[in-house]
C-alpha cells in the first residue's frame, strides 16, 4: 500500500459560529416538508450492519443508502431542488412553504414566475440533480463538468434535458465559468453549494436542503433504538454536505453532540489542509485533482459549511483511493445478514475508513484520539451509488485500486 491515510486532529481557534444556525432544526424540517412533496420523495434506507459491526469490534455500523434518492443514485438533488424552490419563492414574494411540487410544476408558476435558466459547475451527482429539478419544474439547466468526467455521468444529466458540457478545466474553474455565464444572461442563476463572498444565500439553501438526509437518518436511528449516533463520518469535496450533517447533528443533539469525523480524497483534500495549518483560515488546493472520488475532487472550501466544521469536527482525514475501493467492496459484498449497499466511489470513502481504523494497527493512534471502540454507535453515509456502473465493476469485482 503506497499512499497512506493522513490526518489532522482539529486544534483550530473557534470562531463565533455565526453559520450554525443555517442547519437549525426549523429549517431543516422546512426542507424535509418540500421534498416530501415530491411523488418521487420516499424515505431512503438506512442499512443496520450488525455483521460488520460485530467484525470490527464496534457497537453499531449504520450507512445511509442514497443509492434510493428519487431515482437518481444520489443525494445532491436535495440541495439544488430546494434552492430553487427557495429562489422562486424569493422572486414570487411567498414563503418556501408555500412552494410545493405541485406548485412549482403549475400553470400558477408558469405565470408567477416564468422560467429561468440555472447554471452549475458539477463532477456529476449535483449536475444531474439540478438538470432533473429544473426539468420537472419546466426550467432551464446549462451544466459545465470538469475534465476527466465520465460518459455514463455526462449523459445522465444530458437526459434530463439540460445543455452540458466537459470542459478542459478543474472543477473549481468550472464554477467560474458557471457563475460568469450566469451573470451574463438574463434570468440566469448560479446554483451552487460552493460559498463564497457576496455568494451565500443559494449555497446555504442547499446546504439546507441536505439536512433531509441527516434528518431521516436521525429518525431511522431512533427507530432502531439507537437513540445518538456517538460518531459521525462524513464525506467533503467542498464541505457543504459536511457542514450540513455536522451542524443538523450539532443542533439535534447541542449538550452531547457526537465525534464528527470528516474523510477527503487526498487530491483535493482543502479542509484537510486548513486543519493542519491550525489557525482557523481555509486552504486551497489547485490543479490536476486525480481521483476516483469524483464528486469529492474540489479544491476550495465553502466558507459556511468550512466555518461550522472548524468549530465542530473532531478530525479532518485525507483519503487515498483504496480507502474509498475499500469501502465499496465491504458495502458490496456484506457480512452475512447484512444489507448490501451498492456505494460508488465517493460514497464508500467514509465506510473504508471506518473499516480501515478499526482493523489496522496502524491508524491506532487516530482511532484512539476519536474514541472509536466496541461502545461506537457509527453513521456514515453513501451518498451516491453505482453513478458509474463500468468503473464500479471494475473495483467492486476486478479489484481495482486493492487495499495492500
């Protein structure tokens, strides 16, 4: 094994944690009633791995299964939908409340608000989730992918009617161009989880619109009688679906939140290196990203989701790719009487880790240093499933990318 894991126990300074209150419990009910709405909205599984639990020596094994999320092999539509609905009620003076699918997909909105073109920057899954919103609520989409994307990603979002593109440039670049587009054309808008200055209030709604999954994972968790979590693992490319679990869980549970562990791809690993450099400021990382975990190949924090995490995470760990291939084949092929999850490259990052710590002397010292024992109830989330089925062959069956 080459590459090895790195990472970096937080000891930032804490800021006043002025962007906690995004992923407050109103406001996460508020986003959890708008995409029940949906006809396509149902409850996404939440795999009890007993077998694997028992294997590794920990108490609980839970992993949210977003593989299920409205037909669409991943999560991210639950941040670009509810942005959009949040920016066509801001625009049509009602309350997102008010907003519902039936709503949006009306002869109503049809002339209370027309129709506007949503521009994003995507590595896939958040790309096809903006396409297929816009397509069911009669919108426009114009999609920039990174280079080194894949077909199977590219024609999904082709499918849901959206213009799309690869372009010869990082991700980073491509929400650049998203966002200069956006700003050149009339009714164009910018739907991106990616923050920054004067840039917020979208970002935020998505991050918002994340907080469904954690919040129907906290339900399913109290359903099985597992009434906290003690650890949470988290997957981040820009840190805005880690900031929204991170802070939901901060908010559900303020006197005795659990250990946040957030897990990168090493490439692009930016909060990883902000939590190394110990003063609190964001890092970035530029360039050639090469990675099998697409999704999570991008170099410049959300400066919401990276203030939440500073404040709230335990760790910060920067993941090569047999961390991830690790994780898919385990998911894949379970201990007996275990659920299978079909988990993708940048869903199984979190549970090869988790597996990682718990059966490598190695990582002792990271796994001393968050707590992880046989009294761990863990939650990880796949956030995406097979979104790529020949690669996912590949290293689920071919043993691409092997562990050692």
């Amino acid at each position: 094994m080459s590459e090895k894991i790195q990472w970096a126990i937080n000891q930032m300074p804490k800021s006043d944690d002025a962007h906690l209150g995004i992923m407050s419990l109103d406001n996460v009910s508020k986003a959890r009633a708008f995409h029940k709405s949906f006809p396509q909205y149902s409850v996404t599984p939440l795999a009890r791995l007993d077998g694997q639990a028992a294997r590794l020596g920990l108490g609980n094994l839970c992993v949210k299964d977003e593989s299920y999320r409205f037909g669409l092999n991943a999560f991210k539509v639950l941040g670009g939908s509810f942005a959009m609905a949040n920016y066509i009620a801001d625009e049509t003076g009602k309350d997102v409340a008010d907003c519902t699918y039936d709503y949006l997909t009306s002869d109503e909105l049809a002339s209370d608000f027309g129709q506007a073109t949503f521009f994003t920057a995507t590595d896939g899954n958040h790309g096809r989730g903006v396409a297929w919103a816009a397509n069911k609520l009669g919108q426009k989409a114009v999609v920039h992918m990174p280079k080194g994307s894949t077909k199977p990603r590219f024609d999904n979002i082709a499918a849901e009617g959206a213009t799309v593109t690869i372009e010869e440039v990082n991700y980073d670049e491509c929400v650049r161009m998203a966002a200069a587009e956006a700003d050149a054309c009339e009714r164009g808008v910018i739907v991106q989880d990616t923050a920054w200055e004067g840039y917020e209030k979208i970002p935020s709604w998505i991050m918002e619109g994340y907080g469904t999954m954690a919040s129907e994972a906290a339900e399913q968790l109290r359903e099985m009688a597992i009434n906290r979590p003690t650890h949470v693992f988290v997957q981040a490319g820009v840190g805005s679906l880690a900031g929204a679990v991170v802070g939901y869980f901060t908010n559900l549970y303020p006197d005795n939140p659990p250990t946040f562990v957030v897990a990168e791809c090493a490439p692009a690993a930016c909060l990883y290196k902000g939590a190394a450099a110990g003063d609190g400021e964001p890092r970035i990382v530029d360039g050639d990203m090469p990675s099998i975990m697409a999704g999570l190949c991008c170099g410049e924090p959300n400066i919401l989701g990276w203030d939440i995490l500073r404040n709230h995470v335990t760790a910060f760990v920067s993941c090569p790719d047999w961390v991830t291939a690790r994780g898919m084949r385990t998911l894949g092929a379970p201990e007996k009487g275990d659920p299978r999850v079909i988990s993708g490259e940048s869903g199984a990052v979190t549970t090869g880790l988790v597996e990682t710590l718990m059966m490598d002397p190695e990582y002792a010292e990271l796994k001393e240093a968050i707590g992880l024992d046989k009294t761990s109830s863990v939650l990880c989330f796949s956030t995406e499933g097979d979104t790529d089925p020949e690669q996912y062959r590949r290293i689920v069956w071919e043993g691409e990318y092997p562990t050692c």
